[in-house]
C-alpha cells in the first residue's frame, strides 16, 4: 500500500490524499487550496494528478477546502464514482456551481489587466459545465452502511459531527502484495460535542492500523460553547450601545447556521436589543435551505428548541433576513446601525463582505468578529493580528472598528478533542499520519501524541511526500 499526500500537507487548506493498493487508486479528498491569491492560483493549478489515474473519490465533506478541485479532477479525465453522505452530495450541488462562478469572475477580471499589458489570457479553473458534469458522478451513501468499492477494499462513513454531512473514512483492506488485513481511517475535519444543530461525532473505539488525521487546533483549546455564546451577547450589546454595526464574516455552510441559531435564542429571550439581523451571502441562504433538508442529523437540543420555539424554524425569525439581490446588498451599506450583518467569505477574500468592510473598518462604533480560523495571508488573518492599515480592492483603509476573535463556535475538535478521538480507539494506530495543520499546531499534536499516548510511527508528512506501508 502506498499514500501520497497531495494536499493539507503543513497547512490547512487543499485537503486530497492518495491511497494505492490492490492495483487501484483511491482519493481522499480533493479540496481547493485556499490563502494568498498568486500563491492558491498557482498551487491548484500545479501538482496535480491527472483524473483518468484515479479510480474512486471518497468525500469526506463539502467544505471548498476538501471538495473544491472536484470538476478540475473530472475535466482532467476522472469517470469514476464520487462517494460520499447525500447530504455532502446536496451541499456540494450549489457550493461547488458557485465556487465555479468565482473562479469565472476571477479570471475576467485579471484577463482584463492581461489584455491591456498584451499577455495571454488565464482560464479559470473550471467552469459551471465542469461542475454540472462533477455532479453526474457523485453516489450518496449513508453512515455505517459498509459498501465494497472493489475485491478486498470495504468502505464505511462514520458521522464526524463537524458540520451537515460529515464523516470520517474508514477503509477495510485486504492488502493483495502483502496478504494483511488492515483498517485505514482517515478523520476528515473531526468535529466538537456539544455543539448545536448537528450531532455530536461518532467515536471509533475499534481503532485503526493506519490512522490520517487532521490537527488545525492541535495546540489550542477552545472555551465551552455557552461561554461562546455569552460572548456573543456581550459583543452584541457593547456594538449596539454604540451604535455601531456588528459584521460577522462567516462561512456559508456551518458557520453561518451555527451563528443564526445563536442569535435566534438571544434574541427570543430577550438577551440581546430587538435590532435588524443580515445574512448577506446568496451561498449562505441556498446552503441553510439545504439545511433545513436534513432534519435527521439534528442533535436533540434543536429537536426540542422546534418543539418549543414560535417561530418553529431555528433558521429563521421575525428580525432576520436573507438578502438576495446585489441591490439588496448595497442597501446595507446606506443604513445605520444598530444591526448585524453576517456576510461570507469567511476569510475574507472575496464575497459581499468586502463591501462592507470598505464601508465600516474605518468606524470605531463598528465590530468585525472574527469566528473563524484564518489561513495565513489573508485578509481575515490581517484584521486578526489588527495591523492598523489593510488593502481591499487595492485601495487603503484603517483599521479603526473593533475586532473581536472567538474560536467557540468552530466545528473543529480542539487539542484536548484530538487527543480523546484516538485515546478512545481500542486498537492503536501503527502508522499515525498528522495532516490539515499548521507547523505549530501538527507538532504539539504528535509530541503529544507519543508521549501521553504512547503512539509510534506518528509523522507529519510534507507535500507530494508517499509512503509504502
């Protein structure tokens, strides 16, 4: 058996692993590098393995940075099946048609620089054909059933409670050269107990023989979840009282619903003012709509918050709306506060939330709160580490609103979260192979991970690195 990591190798963005055994090639993954603009145009268009060498793709979830090269491996000549939850399938119809949408826009966009300076045009990416094609190939299978992908390769999605969909991998292999039976798990993005909306993740106490494992928090903690949302009635309060507005740049799938939900209880016990509540991102509204398709991997706290709730819809009430239009939009940036606005992309590199940063970063009574991780050299780790002037759309600005940064509404599992995911395996890893981190956080995770668990074997892999096993 030979893994080669292609992506998610010292950093937490471009998730896509290769699995050879058996004759065949399975893909883990098969995420869009995200980060400094030059530095993810180039990155997901080099390195990458040509589709028709890869016989099946198993998802993990439908976050851009795991799904988001998927029509780029199919225009590349990939025919084989794409498997993951129906609810991943569902999620990747519309994030997938409009990530295809900005790389389009992208492009014209610098192609109108490159016509004048006489330079050959880029093409994007892909394109809403290639998505459209993607799509034909993808098979939804549910959690815990066992499907045999080919003669001697079993695979089972476990729920990985990180966001609508999710699951750990888990591959059972009859090794054909070696005659060994073997359990290969890869965790995907391993979620958090304890937090609303979706269940909580699946514990695999059968272990592993060879475990790939993600560590984005894996030198940090984060507070319990109600402190979270105190915090965010606090931040709410102070933002109101000056009458500012509170700009939330959120993720479309996770973020945004966790943040909605949050605000619908504050505001239905009176906890916060009765003020006008945005969510300004068209991907956000299709994705919450997606949502509300999946009511059986609701936890029970927003099973009985249906039961209870007037409103009867955890996505959705009297002050909230859903902006559609661009006119819609540009609306918010002519009225006053008190109000929120959650608005995508989360970190800040593109979307609607630019326009509003532009017109309230400069403002005092204003608050950015941050709720996400941020990918070093974009424009969402700048506001983090406060630098006093940013650049958006190429023009300078000041930093003068407040920022506040929570780590208490991530889906990601913390250190402490990381630690327990493989304590609880009753069969330790042999081969333990950290990924999805940055350099900090992948080696305090594997210290610590052979000294309080005894685990040997564990490596953190660099880009394009294999391993025979």
């Amino acid at each position: 058996m030979k893994i080669t990591f292609h992506g998610a190798a010292g950093t937490v963005t471009g998730s896509l692993h290769l699995i050879e055994v058996n004759g065949k090639t399975i893909m883990l993954d098969c995420g869009l590098f995200q980060g400094k603009r030059k530095e993810a145009f180039e990155r997901n268009r080099s390195d990458f393995c040509r589709g028709k060498e890869v016989d099946v793709l198993i998802l993990s979830h439908a976050h851009i940075d795991h799904s988001g090269r998927i029509p780029c491996l199919v225009r590349n000549g990939f025919r084989g099946d794409i498997v993951c939850t129906s609810a991943t399938r569902d999620l990747c119809a519309v994030m997938l048609m409009d990530s295809a949408f900005i790389q389009e826009k992208d492009v014209e966009f610098v192609n109108k620089r490159r016509k004048k300076n006489r330079q050959n045009p880029f093409e994007p990416l892909y394109t809403k054909e290639d998505v459209a094609r993607a799509m034909e190939q993808f098979m939804g299978l549910s959690y815990n059933r066992s499907h045999q992908l080919f003669p001697g390769v079993h695979l089972t999605l476990i729920d990985a409670g990180h966001m609508l969909g999710s699951a750990h991998i888990i591959l059972d292999i009859e090794d054909q050269e070696t005659g060994k039976f073997r359990r290969l798990v890869f965790s995907g993005d391993i979620g958090r107990p304890g937090i609303p909306i979706i269940r909580d993740p699946v514990p695999l106490t059968a272990g592993a023989d060879i475990l790939i494992m993600e560590s984005t928090y894996g030198n940090r903690t984060h507070p319990p979840y109600f402190e979270s949302e105190k915090e965010l009635e606090r931040i709410v309060n102070e933002t109101a009282q000056r009458g500012g507005t509170l700009l939330i740049p959120a993720f479309a799938v996770g973020r945004t619903q966790q943040l909605v939900y949050a605000l619908h209880k504050l505001h239905s016990s009176g906890n916060i003012p009765d003020l006008p509540i945005f969510v300004d991102s068209p991907l956000a509204t299709r994705t919450t709509d997606i949502f509300r398709l999946h009511p059986e991997v609701y936890d029970s706290e927003i099973r009985e918050f249906l039961l209870t709730d007037d409103d009867n819809n955890p996505f959705g009430f009297g002050r909230l709306k859903y902006t559609q239009s661009v006119e819609q939009s540009k609306a918010l940036n002519e009225m006053k506060g008190p109000m929120v606005i959650i608005s995508a992309s989360g970190m800040m590199e593109g979307g609607r939330i630019l326009h509003h940063l532009c017109s309230r970063i400069e403002n005092p009574r204003n608050t950015i709160l941050i709720a996400g991780w941020q990918a070093p050299n974009t424009l969402g780790r700048k506001i983090v580490e406060k630098e006093e002037i940013v650049r958006i759309y190429g023009d300078e600005y000041q930093m003068r609103a407040h920022v506040e940064v929570q780590t208490g509404f991530s889906g990601h599992a913390d250190h402490d979260g990381l630690m327990n995911f493989v304590q609880v395996m009753n069969k330790k890893p042999e081969h333990t192979f950290i990924v999805h981190g940055e350099e900090e956080a992948s080696h305090t995770l594997a210290n610590d991970l052979r000294t309080q668990l005894g685990l040997e074997n564990v490596v953190i892999p660099e880009s394009l690195q294999s391993f025979v096993i």
